[in-house]
C-alpha cells in the first residue's frame, strides 16, 4: 500500500539534519537544525501534493483537501524536534509516515469526506527551554503569553526564539482551532520500550498516554563530622531520602502501569568526610490512570513525612507539574484494530509511559495512537531503531485509519 522504500529514504534523509559525531542527533526548537528539517519535510509534503503552511507557533502543516472543505479536519503527524543525540525514528516517523498515507492517497486518486492535515509540532521534547509540547498547547489554546518568558541555558526566552524565527509570539492565540474543527488526532510513534518485542509484534493500539507528577523532594537535617558524630545522633537526610526512595519503588510496584522514578538527587555541602545537611531529590510518578497514580502520591507522601519525623529531618515537597493521563479514543482504537486485521498483523493493546502531544489535545478533539516496535526499547539514545519492515507495518495501519476516520463515517 504505501511506499515503504520512499518512507525510509526520508527518514535516512532526516537523519541527517543535526546528526552527531558521537551518534544521534540535535534539533533543539527553533535552531537552525530544525528549521532545515522543516524546509526538508515542506518539500516533501509539496512532494506529496500537500497544501503546506506554517502557524502562529511554528506548527509545519500539509493539508489534504477533502469533499467538504468545511467538515471538521483529521489531524495526524508528531514532532521533529529531538533530544540531544536522539534516536532518527522519534517523532520523525509520526510525521513521514502521515506524509506517506496522504501522498498514496493522491496518488491512488483517494478522496475523503473530510480534509486531512499531517502536522509537525512545534518543540514536543521540551528539551531547550524545558517546556515542552509548545506547538500542540498552542493548537489546543493552552498556550498563554506568559509561558513563553521560559529561557534557555544561553538566556533566550522561548517568545525571543520564536521571533527571532520570524514569529510573533504575541499571536499565537490565532494557532488555537476552534471547538469542533478537530474531528480526530492520530499519531503513530516508535513504542520506546520492549513489550512489542518481547512479544513478537511489530504494532500495538495505545490504550492511553500516562500522565506526569512531577515533584522535588527537600529534606534537611543537621550536617556533622562523619568521624565525631555518632550514627545514634545523627539527622541525617540522605539516610531518610535513601528510605523515601524505597517507599518510592515499593509503592509504585504495589500497581499494574504505575512508575515513579528518581532521576535527579543532590546533596549538600557534599564532601566526602561531612554528613549530609540538605538532600535535594525529584520524583516523576506515572499512570494512565489519576486516580491510582493519586493514591500512589499519597502513599509515598504520608510514610515520607513518617520516615522524616523519626529522623528529626525538616521535609518540603514541592510540585513542578501535574498533567492528566491521556485516555485514548475507543472508536479511535476500534479502527486501529480493524486496520491491523486488514493487515493481517496481530496486535495487543498497552499504554504509554512516555508523554506525547495528543496529552494537550483531549480537551479538542478524541485522540489515539499506535506503537511501531523498537528494537531492544532503546530510545532518547543514538542507538534507537525501527527496522523498515515494522515502520511499513506501522504505515499501512496509520493509512488505513486516517482513510477510515476522514471517509465520514
């Protein structure tokens, strides 16, 4: 159905655009990488037969016309944007994959009640300004004026980027689509994990997108000699975080989806031969469902305030963000099914850990996605792949929903 040699000679051409030494790539948002990438994926969408244009937050956008120009639009793509040497096949295959199924629609003389726009998101990893998902908050009219005072390491602001790309950041409410303009939004991405290959399948239907709890954990103690001070009269905070933590993992594993991670820990003054005074730590707590991961908060809240007032140690916790999970669409999933069963291809259903644009987009419009596997679930990392096989199984279903969903049915 599609073409499957001209999707992977995109993504090779892709690939290419901020490819590293050590591996990888870099296409942070609104760097010159980035916009190469987008003069790329415009030629190809024109390639295509796309009508293409840019919005009011730098959304690259390739239009199908449909029957009726008026009905509400499908919409269906992922990002450009990466992490620092990041995989090739995470958010570019969303893209090229949306790309390909509208180019064999015109090329197979297809037509559909309703038009079809493959997007690219502006800035979906976050990792330059560390805020992300700005194209699809801006689309979805959860993008506010002041959230673009976020700055970079070097000190711009995401609003001093965004002009110095020729935008102008006091317009970006104009990239919001009005309620019931958005029939659907479906995306394929590569799943980032290895349940598909442990499995032996190369597609899976999202159930939904697991939320994050992001929280910073500050406990403070009594720094000491390490030689002159007894362990019985010590307050030490790295002692209680090390048992916060456990309560972290324990409480976490007690869930089916539910993961909570620390990533970061910092400890002051942090020498050698001085016990801890300040233990600075972040918690990411995830799951498809608010009311478990709740329950999961809780938990680790009530026996760290437990554990810390045995141990004579201050504790402030301090919240960074809290998005809801992501249910994805039944009828969007039902036609996933029924996509892969035209294919031939089994598939499970499994949610995703990893958060994705279409988080920002449930309150427009029903969402759905689907998963390409990934070889030995490495993602974020030079190493990530998707054989061209499993991207053209991915393809195929993807092109067939987006057929299904925009027919009028």
């Amino acid at each position: 159905m599609i073409n499957a040699d001209r999707l992977w000679d995109r993504l090779m051409q892709l690939s290419a655009i901020g490819a590293q030494e050590v591996g990888g790539v870099t296409r942070l948002s609104f760097s010159p990488e980035e916009r190469a990438a987008k003069d790329l994926v415009t030629g190809f969408m024109k390639e295509a037969g796309l009508t293409v244009r840019e919005d009011e937050v730098g959304n690259l956008i390739g239009r199908k016309e449909g029957k009726n120009p008026q009905a509400p639009v499908v919409l269906v793509g992922s990002h450009l944007d990466s992490v620092p040497s990041g995989g090739n096949f995470d958010g570019p295959l969303g893209v090229l994959a949306g790309v390909e199924a509208l180019q064999t629609m015109n090329e197979q003389g297809v037509e559909t009640e309703h038009p079809i726009e493959v997007i690219a998101f502006t800035d979906e990893e976050g990792t330059r300004f560390g805020y992300g998902m700005i194209g699809s908050r801006g689309i979805a009219g959860l993008l506010q004026r002041d959230e673009l005072d976020c700055r970079d390491e070097a000190g711009v602001s995401i609003a001093e980027a965004m002009a110095n790309s020729g935008l102008d950041p006091e317009h970006i409410g104009k990239a919001a689509r009005e309620p019931g303009s958005v029939k659907a939004y479906v995306e394929l991405h590569i799943e980032q994990g290895k349940v598909l290959e442990s499995r032996d399948l190369s597609v899976g239907v999202v159930s939904g997108v697991a939320g994050p709890l992001w929280l910073k954990f500050v406990l403070e103690g009594e720094a000491g000699h390490a030689g002159a001070t007894p362990m019985t009269m010590r307050r030490d905070p790295l002692a209680a975080a090390a048992e916060v933590m456990l309560v972290i993992e324990r409480e976490a594993m007690r869930q089916e989806i539910s993961v909570g991670t620390v990533g970061k820990l910092q400890v002051f003054p942090g020498g050698v031969n001085i016990i801890p005074g300040r233990v600075e730590f972040t918690l990411d707590l995830r799951d498809v469902d608010v009311a478990v991961r709740d329950l999961v908060e809780q938990a680790i809240m009530s026996q760290a305030k437990d554990i810390c007032e045995k141990r004579g140690v201050k504790l402030h916790v301090e919240l960074l963000q809290r998005i809801n999970p992501a249910v994805c669409s039944e009828d969007i999933r039902a036609a996933f099914n029924e996509a892969c069963a035209a294919e031939g291809l089994e598939t499970i259903t499994l949610p995703s850990g990893a958060g994705h644009d279409c988080m920002q987009l449930t309150g427009l419009c029903p969402v759905g996605m689907i998963f390409a596997r990934s070889k030995d679930g490495i993602s974020h990392n030079p190493a990530e792949f998707t054989s061209k096989e499993d991207c053209k199984d991915g393809a195929n279903v993807l092109y067939r929903t987006v057929a299904s969903l925009a027919s009028g049915r």
